[in-house]
C-alpha cells in the first residue's frame, strides 16, 4: 500500500480476521475502495458462508 510516495512495509497493512476461518488476514490492493466491507479472506470461505447459510 503506497502513501503519497512511500511504500508501507506488508508488516505494517492493515488486518483483519476472517468471519469463516477465523485466520487474520491483510489488506490487499484489489480491496482499497472496499476494505471496510471485506469480511472474507478468500472465496473459498465466501462460498463455505453460503453453504452454512449464516451471516
């Protein structure tokens, strides 16, 4: 993740824990304009979501 001209180091992004697995997680470039709203670490625990029929 960049700001401004710096790059920050991987240690340093943002994490969070996946409402499936329960494994933390860290931001990735694709997720910017929707970090807030990722809940999910792959689509793999997206899918296992579905098919429990919870949240």
């Amino acid at each position: 993740m960049k700001t401004g001209n710096k790059t920050v180091k991987k240690a340093d992004l943002p994490q969070k824990t996946c409402a499936v697995c329960g494994r933390p997680f860290s931001w990735r470039k694709k997720w910017e304009k929707v970090w807030e709203e990722v809940r999910y670490c792959s689509d793999k625990c997206k899918n296992e979501r579905k098919k429990s029929g919870t949240a």
